[in-house]
C-alpha cells in the first residue's frame, strides 16, 4: 500500500513526464517544419500530423492527470 501523497507526486511525475515527451514532440515538429534534406515534403506533412495527434494525446493525459491531482487533493487551480 502507498500513501495518498505518494500517488499525489506519482501521478504529478506523470503529469511532467507528459509535457517533458510534449517538448520533444514539439523540437521534432519544429525541426520538420523548418525542412529535412532528402524526404518528400508529403512524407514530412504526413509525420507532422501524426506528432500533432501525438502532442493533443499528451495533452489530453496532462489534462486527466492534473483532475487525477484535483480529485485526491482537493486543491483547484486559482482563478485569478
């Protein structure tokens, strides 16, 4: 058995895990945008898109994990 705070930090890892695949997802999208020598721009336009399905999946699991947060915490996000 664990503690509720160490799910807590569990699933806020998780949550940073996300985002940290985010930023590389978003380094390879930049790097696609900007040109690839040797592959068919159709190619490149394809796997854009497929890492722009990738980046909204993080996304949306950074979302659940940050309701995950909010469910046995407690706390909401501050609305000012």
């Amino acid at each position: 058995m664990v503690t509720k705070d160490v799910l807590m930090a569990e699933i806020s890892k998780n949550a940073s895990d996300e985002f940290g695949a985010i930023a590389g997802y978003s380094k390879l999208l930049d790097m696609i945008e900007n040109g690839v020598t040797g592959v068919d721009k159709t190619v490149l336009d394809d796997i854009a898109g497929d890492i722009r399905e990738i980046i909204s999946d993080e996304l949306n699991h950074a979302g659940k994990e940050k309701e995950m947060f909010i469910k046995l915490s407690d706390i909401t996000p501050a609305t000012d």
